[in-house]
C-alpha cells in the first residue's frame, strides 16, 4: 500500500476534490492542515520546496497543485 500524504488548508476548493477523489477510490491517507500545523507548512515549504495547496506525497513523489491524472498514475488507477 502506498504511503499518502495530503497538505491541505481549509479555503481550498482543490484541496476538498483531491480529498474526495482519494476517498471515492479508496485511498487512506494522512491529511495535514497547513493553517493549524506549522510543523507540517515547514516540511511542505522547505523539503517539498511547495508553495501551494494542494500538494500531495505519494511515496516519495509529490503532487503539487491540482493534478489528478498525476494522481492516478502515482496511485496505480490508471
């Protein structure tokens, strides 16, 4: 199973279809909160080098922006 990671915050239409999309194809996943944990904006913005949301770790691949088909293919859907 793949390890999921999902950088979110709350005022983010892209972030809510990325999430759903994950729960409509069954996908467990670790949600972090940019907004309430500085820890996790830290991780996203220095090791990512991400500076928007929603961005996504599949493994050691990371989704930045809003990129389903990337997704789908990290995710083996496609």
């Amino acid at each position: 199973m793949k390890q999921v990671e999902v950088y979110t915050q709350p005022s983010c239409p892209p972030c809510q279809i990325v999430k759903e999309f994950l729960k409509h194809h069954q996908v467990s996943y670790i949600e972090y909160d940019i907004t309430k944990d500085a820890k996790a904006k830290d991780r996203m913005v220095n090791a990512f080098r991400a500076y928007s949301t929603p961005t996504v770790k599949v493994d050691e691949e990371l989704v930045i922006g809003f990129d389903l088909k990337r997704l789908e293919s990290l995710l083996g859907l496609s």
